[in-house]
C-alpha cells in the first residue's frame, strides 16, 4: 500500500516537473532573442521608439511577475468579457516579456562594457557595424553578462511555482461566478482590476525610485565614458 501511495506522489510530482520544465524551457528559448531585440530597441537612435520601449521595460521591471501573470491571464476576460486565449498562453507570454525585459538590461550592461576603442579597431579595418557587433563586441559581451544571466535563470526556475496561482484563483472564480450569478462580471472587475491597479502603481513607485538610484550610481562609476 505503502508502495503504490509513493508511486502515485512521484507520478504526481513528475506531472508538475514536467509543466515547470516546460515553462522554464518555452521562456528562455523565447525570451534570450527577444531581449536583444528589446535591447536594439532602447537603444535606438529613433527617439520615439527608445522611449517607448524604455518605458514598457520600466513598466514590466517595476510590477511583479505574479501581477504581470494575473493580467494577462484574467484581463481580457474581465474587461472584454472574453477570454481570447487560453490560461496556460497568457502564463507564458507574461514570463516571455517579464524575462525577456531583464534580460535586455543585462544585455545592455555586457554591451556597454566594451570600450569604444574596439568598434573604432573594426572600423578601421574595413568592418561593417554589424560585423563588428557579432564578430567582436558579442562574443565578449557573452563572456562578461553570463554571471548575471545565470542569476535570473536560477530565479526562473523558482518562479516558475507562480503558476500555481492561477489554478487556485480558477476555481475560485467558478465558486464565485455560481454564489453571484449575472453580477459576477461587475463584482470581477472592482474587486479585481482596480486592487491589481494600484498594487502595479505601488511596485512602479518604489522599483522606479530605485532605478533612479541605481542609474544615478551607474553614472557615477561609469569611469572610461568617452
């Protein structure tokens, strides 16, 4: 008896390796391209879209993942009244961008590191910018972000436990759509969107006071600026 309960918990826990592998796995693939992208994007010389992109990293660096997840898992469903995707689809679309931000400011941080001299080498021997990008400055840039990339991809694997949440708040939902009937939808969206509102204006407060720091810090330590 003894037996077969330990065979069912291992089969059991197998069953919720297998979903956090999937995510982890979904997220880095995704999320490693697409935050050199978000980087490329910040970096921009085309002002509106640096700023745009600045800005939706600030957003998503400043609100938690669980916060992210809940929107973009319950918020089509309470605003629009219609749920365009499934759960599971708006659990991985929130890890693709939460990481794929952080990400990019590694990313960021790896490029910036590497002295101007060695883009003017490049140059000078008749390379092109993207030449010296790929050939040169990434293969270092590699080098130097792998400390910080192995933190957050650490942190993904625990923050994949998240998910749970989302189990939980569906069948809490169901319990109160049947208690509450057609006011459901109203109560939803008071009871729901407006805490997550605020909660988000909070951690943007606070997270934003501490990038202000951080960059004001980055400024100061940043020696070898040309």
């Amino acid at each position: 008896m003894g037996s077969v309960s330990f065979l069912s918990v291992t089969l059991t826990l197998l069953e919720g390796f297998l979903t956090t592998f999937l995510i982890f796995a979904v997220t880095l693939v995704a999320a490693i391209p697409l935050g050199l992208v978000v980087t490329f994007g910040s970096a921009s010389k085309i002002k509106p879209i640096s700023l745009v992109v600045r800005c939706f990293v600030w957003v998503i660096r400043g609100t938690p993942l669980l916060l992210q997840i809940l929107v973009l898992v319950y918020g089509p469903g309470l605003v629009f009244g219609q749920q365009f995707y499934e759960n599971s689809v708006g659990v991985m679309i929130a890890f693709i961008i939460n990481y794929a931000c952080y990400f990019s400011e590694i990313y960021r941080g790896g490029i910036e590191s590497i002295s101007r001299g060695q883009y003017e080498a490049g140059h000078v021997l008749g390379m092109t910018k993207g030449q010296v990008f790929f050939k040169v400055v990434l293969l270092q840039v590699v080098k130097h972000i792998i400390p910080p990339m192995g933190n957050e991809i650490i942190t993904l694997v625990k923050d994949t436990s998240l998910v749970r949440i989302v189990g939980a708040l569906m069948f809490l939902g169901t319990q109160h759509k049947e208690i509450l009937g057609k006011s459901f939808e109203y109560v939803s969206v008071n009871a729901l969107i407006w805490p997550l509102f605020y909660s988000g204006a909070f951690y943007l407060l606070f997270c934003g006071a501490l990038t202000l720091l951080f960059g004001y810090i980055e400024k100061k330590l940043d020696y070898y600026k040309n």
